[in-house]
C-alpha cells in the first residue's frame, strides 16, 4: 500500500510499515511540515497514497467522501502518545485487511475501527 503519514504521526512509524512491504511517505520528509491541509492533501492524493493522520480537519467526509480519494485512516485515541500510536497503527496493520481500506474513511479509536466505504 502507498502510505503517506501526516506530521502528528510518529516518524519512526514511517520505517516500521516500510519494513512491512509498504511504500511510505512522510509530510516531514517531503518537507511539507507547518503547510496547510489541502497542501497535504493534495499531495498524498497526486502521488495516490493512503494518509494516515490525527488531524480532525479530514473527518467531514461530505469532504472527503468514500471512493472519492485513495484513503484516510483518522487515528483517535485517549492518550496519544508516540507509543500508542505506533503500537494501534501496527496492530491495526498486522490484524485487518487493510489492503481492502483504499478509498475508505477508516477511523480507529483505542478499541474500535469504523470503515466506510464508497
């Protein structure tokens, strides 16, 4: 899957779903950092990449509209540490077919995963 984390995920995060098979890109590493959200969402959706972010300003999906992008997974949770964060997304990573979430508006809260799809 084509990744590109936004700068609210932990950047070592970046590396580990490489070592997973999958081609990730970084805000930071495109140096992309402090730019507005349609800057990085134009982006991911140029280079056909899936974003994975905490930012609430991709969650209205009459925006961003299932089957209209190549996928967003809105990560939530209660206390969102570097290492809770890495540990859900692998989790999440290493349990679901995440493969099937392209195109999806994907939420994942400490205990749940709510997927719409187009």
């Amino acid at each position: 899957m084509k990744i590109k984390l936004d700068e609210n995920m932990p950047s070592r995060l970046a590396e580990m779903l490489s070592q997973l098979g999958h081609d990730v890109d970084t805000v930071m590493s495109e140096g992309l950092s402090g730019r507005d959200d349609d800057t990085v969402w134009n982006a991911a959706q140029e280079a056909g990449r899936f974003i994975i972010t905490q930012d609430l300003d991709f969650s209205d999906t009459r925006i961003f509209a299932p089957g209209t992008h190549y996928g967003i997974l809105l990560i939530r949770l209660r206390d969102p540490g570097r290492i809770a964060l890495t540990e859900r997304v692998l989790v999440m990573f290493a349990v679901e077919d995440i493969e099937n979430w392209t195109g999806c508006f994907v939420v994942a809260t400490d205990h749940k995963i709510r997927i719409r799809k187009p």
